[in-house]
C-alpha cells in the first residue's frame, strides 16, 4: 500500500509540471497573439486606439503602454470594458504623466477605483497632464475618497474640458469636493457627469451653475456688450445731429422761443433715457428667453440620455438574466452527474456484494468437496510434501496479488472521495457566484432607479420655477409694452424714426435668432448621428458578448467531453480489474480443489477463510454505513439546494415586479411632464404672437 502511494505521488508530481510546462507554454502564446492583435489596432485606426472590450486585464493594459510608446500620433485611445484593476490604471497613469499627445482617454466599465492606489496614481497623472482635454470613467466603483482625489487633482489641471463620473459611488462627500474646486477658480472644465452618484441636488445644481458660467459667461458677455454698442451708437449719434440742426435753426428766436427749446430739449432727453430703459430691458428680456431656450433643449438632451441610460440598464439586466439562467442550467447538469455517480457507487457496491455471495457459494463447494476428499486422503499422503511446497508458493502469490487488488480498490475509493469534493466544492463556487450576481444585478437596478427619481424631481422643480418666472416676465413685458403704446401716442413724431430703427433691428434680431436655432438644429442632428454611432457600438460589443458567451460554453463541453471521456477510462479500467478479479478467483478455486487433497493444509486454507469472511463481513458493514450516510447527506444537500433556488427565484420574481412598476410610473411621468410643458409653451407663445402683430398694427397706423 505504501509503495502504491509513492507511485501515485510521483505521477501526481510530474503530471502537475508537465501542467505548468502546458500553461506556461500556452501564457507566452496568448501574450504574443495580444501583442500581435494590439499592433494590427494601432497600426490600422489612424490617431484612434480602439481596444474596448477586448478583456485585456491589468498585464494587457501594461502591453498597451509599451506599445503605445511606438505611436506617438495617437489622439484617442479606448479601453472600455477591459477589466482594469489598480496595477493595471497606475501603469497607465505613469504614461499619461509624460505624453503630450494623447487627449481623449475612456476607461468605461473597468474596477479603477476598488483600491485607492489606483485612483491616486490616475490623479497624479491629471495633476501634471496638459494635452488631455476628455476622460470617460463611467462604471468604474469610484467612491467618495477617489472622487476627492480627483476633485484635488482639477485644481492643478487647466487644460480637462470634460469628465464623465456616470454610475459610480462619489456621493455627496464628493460632490462637494468637485464644487469646491469649482468655486476656486477652476476654469476649464466644461463638461462634468455626475448622474447615478447619489448626489444631493443642490450640490448637482450648483455645480451646473458653475460649469454654466465657465461655458457661456465670456462669450455672453462679448456678445451682450457688441449688441449694445451696435444699440447705441446711430441712436446717440442721431440725437446728437437732430440737436445740432435745431440749436443751428434757431440762433435768432426770441427768450420766449429759447425757453421753449430748452424745454423740448429736457424732455427730448427724458424720452431718450427712457427709450434707453426699455430697450436695455427689452434685451434682458430675449437673453432670458434664450436662456429658457437653452434650458428646455437641455431638459430634453437629459430626458434622452436618461431614456438612454434606462435601455442600456434592461439590456444589462436581461444578460444577467441569461447568466443565471446558463448558472441554473449548469447547476442542474452538476446535480444530474453527482446522481449520476452515486447510482454508479450503488451498483459498484452491489457487484461487490454478489462476488461476496459468490466466495460464500465456494466456500460451500468447497466444503463438500473437502468431505469427499476425506476417503482419498490415503492415496494422496505420497504427492502431499511436494503439493504443499507448490500450494505455499502459489499461495504468497495469491497474498501478493489480493493485496495489489486491496490497494486499487483503496485508490478507487479515494477517487471517488476526491471527485465528490471537487464536486461538492464545484457546486458551492456556482452557488456563490449566482448569489453574488444576482445581488450585484439587484443593487445596480436599485442605483438606477433611485438615480432617474433623482432626476425626475429635480426636473419637476426646475419647471415649476421656470413657469413661475415666465408668468412673471409676462406680465413685465405686457406692462412695458402697455407703457410704449402711450408713448408712442404722446410723442409720434419724436419717436417715428426710432420706431422704423427698432423694428428694423428687431428684424434682423429675429433673423439672427432663427440663424441660431438652425445652428443649434444642425448641432443637434450631428449630436444624432454621433448617438447612433454609440449605439452601433454597443451593438457590437454585445455581438462580442455573445461570442465571448458561445466560446465559454464551447470550452465546458469540450471540458465536459473530457471529464466524460476519463470517466470511460476509469470506468474500463475497473471492468479490466473486475476481469483479473474474476480470474484470479477461479485459480483461486482450482488451487482450493488440490489443496483439498490435504486436510491439514484445508484446515489451515478454512481458517484463513473465515479470517477472511469475517474481515469481509465488517468491511461490507462499514460500506454500508457510509453509504447511508452518503445518501441522507446528499438527500439534505438537495432539500437546502432547492429551498434555496425556490426563494431566490422569489425574490427575482418581487424585484422584477418593482422594476417594473417603477418603469411604468416613471414612463407616464415623463410623458404627463412632456405634455405639460409643450402645453404652456403654445399657450405662452399665443399671446405673444398675437401682441408683436397688435403692436406692429399700431406702428403702422402710427407711421400713416
């Protein structure tokens, strides 16, 4: 027994390097093809580096870099969902802290910020970059202590326009980090997503307003002091020529007509300070109707991104769904083979049991026949010595050889043991790995869900305030323009020139303003098409998804042809072992015929038998037990197995129900609020439409 476990060690001992050999072997072929496959991308993309979803992991990202090197005119370069951890983000980082021409970075669906180092490394990289202008770091479990370390690392980065935080864990401890460095004079970030970070929503508000400012406030300004300059100037420079020609007209007039200029000319300048007033306030009032302008396409591009981001969350959710269901489906083929062996362990047990009964039929016939040699023990005394010397040596033969059948019969046992534990340990991985992905699918629904409610009342909030604030304004305007009307009426012929001006100017507001609206439509067709490029996409990376699903499914079967095919093996090899056995108990039982000849040698040949028996009887018992055993504990494990599948599948069934809910209020919602606001903007642009013509009636009356 000893001996056969040496051998079995040394087997085991060169089967495990010439494993390593293989898989070493197979680590430096699958490197030189990543190699191999990196260089085709970068020698074939022009300035982009696309490697999204690829699954490179940290030591593909570690190849990226050195290859990278090799290419300095790369522009762009995406490694989204490519399973980037912290090893593989800080050898990046070390890159991105001294190239200069890379300005566009996405590491969406990467793990970058489950240890802090790798957030740290990445933003020390931004601290001392100055060519990158973009970074995409959606879904990438970056929680409040790496958004801080960001946030730290904008105040020294001045040239990051854009950052995409999307579907991570910042929370409100990081939003106020990020407000902070906006507050503190950080200029030049433009574009900052924050949505599904649980972010309070007047941090989120306050930080829009800031990157407002450093958007719109320069150019605003220019463009509110250009018009303003072009407003004034003919104005000015009219009165100035009409007061030049009425003090030239009347150098001669009486005291009394001199009087009388005097008092044209103060309320000439009254009417002037107060054409002057209105049409600062008639400014003010187009910029903020712009501004409503600006804020209603906004609502609408983030009702789309939401829209967006919900369909990208039930696609994630059905591949969850079908993980389960291949997880469920390999449990059950994993259940059906441990059936499998234990009925195979059952009928091993009873073909030991019928050799047993067998050996006892012999011993019987054995018996018999040791009666019947007892008349022809006297003719047998002169062939007994030599007989005994042979039966001996035949005998140590026997010996060596049960207990070489002992022995595989023990390795048997143990094989057995070891494939229940590998199987049992199997079994306990799946289990696991489907609790935990059916837990990851539940938290991320819930992220989603209390994130799009987030922004449903922030939404409904900001209308309230923007309906409030176009009533009022409403009313300002028709106050204002009741007020030009009488004076139009007081001074017709003082303001018939500036009223053909204003209109004229009005005209070519309006002009400039639909040029506008056609550029913004423009912007936004091109936004379109850049959002159906990022649908084809995603597109394709499912298709790779479910590529990357049909090769893992091909490698079980081939896996599981495998195991199939060592099951064969082992199981001829007990049939060949069951065959020697077989043999070896019928020269078992023609040496029991001439050792029967022998009494004393019977006698001894009986006792060693019942030795045997008896050893036999206790071994049968001890089997026996341990398979009761076996069963009741197989029988427990497949009770708990099925309580448990039956209450996940319960609480797959609720969440669905209130994911469900959830979408179905959230969609009428929408829609109420999208009815509501194009309601009140046809009823706010009515009146309007109908007051310009009213007032450009009576300029016209005016001007006959």
């Amino acid at each position: 027994m000893k001996k056969f476990r040496g051998y079995n060690s040394i087997f085991f001992s060169q089967s495990k390097s010439r494993i390593e050999r293989s898989l070493g072997r197979l680590t430096r072929m699958f490197q030189r093809g990543r190699d191999g496959k990196i260089r085709a991308k970068a020698e074939t993309d022009g300035p982009v580096l696309d490697l999204s979803n690829a699954y490179l992991g940290d030591e593909g990202c570690a190849d990226v870099v050195r290859i990278l090197r090799e290419y300095p005119s790369k522009r762009l370069l995406d490694l989204r969902g490519n399973r980037i951890q912290a090893d593989g983000i800080t050898i990046l980082a070390a890159m991105l802290k001294t190239t200069m021409t890379i300005e566009h970075v996405n590491l969406e669906w990467n793990c970058i910020g489950v240890l802090d180092h790798g957030v740290e490394s990445l933003a020390n990289a931004l601290a001392l970059n100055t060519s990158l202008t973009s970074i995409d770091l959606r879904n990438n479990s970056i929680g409040p202590d790496g958004a801080v370390i960001l946030a730290h690392a904008l105040k020294r980065n001045r040239t990051l326009e854009e950052m995409d935080l999307r579907w991570n864990e910042v929370g409100s401890v990081g939003g106020r980090a990020f407000l902070d460095v906006l507050e503190n004079g950080n200029h030049s970030l433009k574009r900052l997503q924050l949505m599904g970070n649980n972010v309070p929503i007047a941090t989120s508000d306050a930080i829009d307003d800031y990157l407002k400012r450093n958007n719109h406030l320069g150019s605003l300004q220019d463009a509110h002091d250009d018009s303003l300059h072009e407003l004034r100037g003919p104005e000015c420079s009219n009165l100035m020529d009409a007061a030049r020609c009425s003090e030239d007209g009347l150098v001669q007039p009486s005291d009394d007509n001199a009087k009388l200029l005097l008092a044209y000319l103060a309320d000439k300048d009254a009417l002037t300070s107060q054409i002057d007033t209105l049409q600062r306030s008639l400014r003010s009032l187009e910029a903020q109707v712009e501004a409503r302008d600006a804020t209603a396409q906004q609502l609408e591009r983030e009702l789309q991104v939401a829209r967006d981001d919900r369909e990208r969350h039930i696609r994630r959710e059905g591949q969850e769904r079908d993980r389960a269901d291949d997880i469920a489906r390999l449990l059950d083929q994993s259940e059906a083979r441990r059936k499998h062996e234990a009925d195979e362990s059952s009928a091993r047990i009873q073909s030991l049991e019928t050799a047993i009964l067998q050996l006892k039929e012999a011993k019987t016939v054995a018996e018999r026949q040791a009666q019947r040699s007892d008349e022809e023990l006297v003719q047998a005394k002169a062939h007994h010595d030599q007989s005994v010397r042979l039966l001996e040596m035949e005998n140590d033969k026997l010996r060596s050889s049960l207990s070489g059948v002992q022995d595989e019969a023990a390795r048997l046992r143990e094989q057995v043991h070891d494939g229940r534990k590998e199987l049992d340990r199997r079994d306990g991985m799946w289990r696991i790995e489907l609790d935990e992905t059916k837990a990851a699918a539940t938290r991320r629904a819930e992220v989603a869900i209390e994130g799009l409610e987030q922004q449903l009342r922030h939404a409904n909030a900001h209308a309230d305030a923007v309906v409030s604030e176009l009533h009022s304004q409403k009313n300002l305007v028709e106050s204002l323009q009741y007020q030009v009307l009488q004076m139009k009426v007081a001074h017709e012929a003082a303001l018939g020139d500036v009223s053909k001006r204003m209109e004229a100017e009005c005209h070519e507001r309006l002009e400039r303003h639909m040029a506008e609206m056609e550029g913004s439509m423009d912007e936004l067709r091109r936004q379109r098409a850049a959002l159906e490029k990022d649908v084809e996409k995603h597109r394709m990376h499912g298709e790779l998804l479910r590529e990357e699903k049909t090769r893992q499914r091909k490698v079980f079967d081939e896996e599981l042809v495998t195991r199939e095919r060592q099951y064969d093996e082992l199981k001829a090899s007990v049939v060949a072992k069951d065959d020697r056995l077989a043999a070896i108990e019928v020269e078992c039982l023609r040496h029991t015929r001439n050792y029967a000849q022998s009494q004393d040698k019977l006698a001894a040949l009986e006792s060693e038998f019942e030795n045997t028996n008896k050893m036999h009887a206790h071994r049968i018992e001890k089997l026996q037990a341990l398979l009761a055993q076996e069963k009741q504990a197989c029988s427990e494990a497949i009770g708990v197995a099925k309580d448990k599948e039956r209450r996940l599948m319960e609480q797959v069934a609720t969440l669905e129900g209130v994911v469900q809910d959830a979408e179905r209020r959230h969609e009428q919602t929408l829609a109420a609020f999208v009815h509501d606001v194009r309601e009140y903007v046809d009823r706010w642009s009515a009146p309007n439409r109908h007051g310009r013509r009213h007032c450009d009636g009576n300029e016209n009356v005016d001007m006959i």
